[in-house]
C-alpha cells in the first residue's frame, strides 16, 4: 500500500518526479542506474525437530522458536540490467553501506563513468558515510562516480528495490531461517537464480500519471 502524503507537498512532487524522470532514462553502460534499499531478517531457531511431511500434508514445525540475532540486507539493483546483489551482515552502519557502494563502483560497475544510485534519504546514505569509512583521495574518486537521487519522504514506493524485496520476502524469506549464514546462502541463491533468468520489473508508473493520479499532492498555483 502506497504511503503518501494526504494534500500539497511541493518537497514531495519534486522529489518523486526527479526519480521518475531517472526512471525514463534511455539505457547506457557509461551511466547505469541503479536502486538501492535495505531491510533486515529475523533468524530464529528450531526449539522442537520439525514433524516430516506426508502424503496430503506439508513438514510441520513448534510454535514456540528461539531469536537468534538479526541479518541486515543491503541490495543494489540495476533494473534496466536485470542485475541485483544483496549484501548480508549483522548491523546496517554507515560503514556497512559505504563498503556496499564502494564495490558497486570499483567491482560492480568499474567501466561506468557515472552510477545514478536511487534510494531513501537516510543519514547514512549519503558521500559524508565514505568519508567515514575510507581515506580521502578514496571517497572523493568514489563520489566523482557518483550521481545520488533520493526518494520523498513517505515515498518507498518509488524505489524499484523495494519491488526486489517484496519478491524476495515470498520467494527465499517466509520461512524460519536459524542464523546469519543460512540467510546468507539462501540469498545469494535466489540472487544467482534471479540474475541468470534475467527477471525485471515492469514500471508503468510516469510523471504524467503523477500529475493525474495524485493531483492533490501538487501545490495550486494562482495566476
């Protein structure tokens, strides 16, 4: 369910139209786009052996589990590449997301001249997050290739990325998984299994159903 603001938000309209019109951008190598979102994974684990399944019926498992520590996933997604990588790690820091966009540039995309990377405005996300993590001359020649679009404020929606998760989430992670590794493992191969088959998503959503559908979010002008 799309969360909005409920009348005019210039802040808004202008953010989410910058991210559309990067949305309608021709492909190009030099300049890939690329959406960026996290969330985290609870792992929790089996108190009672799971019952095996049977004929007619599926492997049963306790209703009582243990927590056993939280995974935090970073993804990455090229949606005109049909591209993603997920990171998986046990905290979401700034240096974390730094490490994460310093691969994007020098391993990911190292032919690229520039990456526009989309994403939510957390404090985290931004150049002063490298500057943090890596010696100077580093996260200047880092930001040099880099283009930062940020989402509005109640507008995750607009983030292809969070599309990814949802895919993931019923796919890979609606089930009990024991600890950091599992997840990992069962990450990475929905990632290979979703890159090999080149899945996308198709986005219908343009400036110009912006301005019909949510009308009320643009401020009235008086002439």
């Amino acid at each position: 369910m799309w969360c909005i603001p409920p009348k005019q938000d210039a802040a808004f309209v202008c953010a989410m139209e910058q991210v559309l019109s990067v949305y309608k951008r021709a492909f190009d190598p030099d300049y890939p786009v690329v959406c960026m979102d996290e969330t985290s994974v609870q792992c929790v684990k089996e108190i009672r052996p799971a019952l095996p399944g049977r004929p007619g019926q599926t492997e049963r498992y306790d209703v009582e589990y243990e927590r056993n520590g939280v995974a935090h996933l970073i993804q990455f997604y090229a949606p005109l590449m049909s591209w993603r990588r997920i990171d998986v790690a046990d905290n979401h820091a700034a240096l974390q997301w730094a490490q994460g966009v310093r691969t994007l540039v020098e391993q990911d995309f190292p032919e690229a001249r520039r990456i526009t990377l989309v994403m939510d405005n957390l404090n985290t996300h931004t150049g002063a997050s490298l500057y943090k993590a890596f010696e100077p001359e580093v996260a200047h020649g880092l930001m040099e290739k880099l283009e930062f679009v940020y989402t509005p404020k109640h507008g995750s929606w607009l983030n292809m990325a969070e599309c990814e998760f949802s895919a993931l989430s019923r796919q890979c992670l609606n089930r009990r998984l024991a600890d950091m590794e599992t997840v990992r493992k069962e990450v990475d191969a929905w990632t290979t299994t979703r890159n090999r088959s080149a899945t996308t998503i198709e986005w219908r959503f343009a400036t110009e159903d912006a301005r019909i559908k949510l009308k009320q979010l643009y401020p009235a002008i008086s002439n």
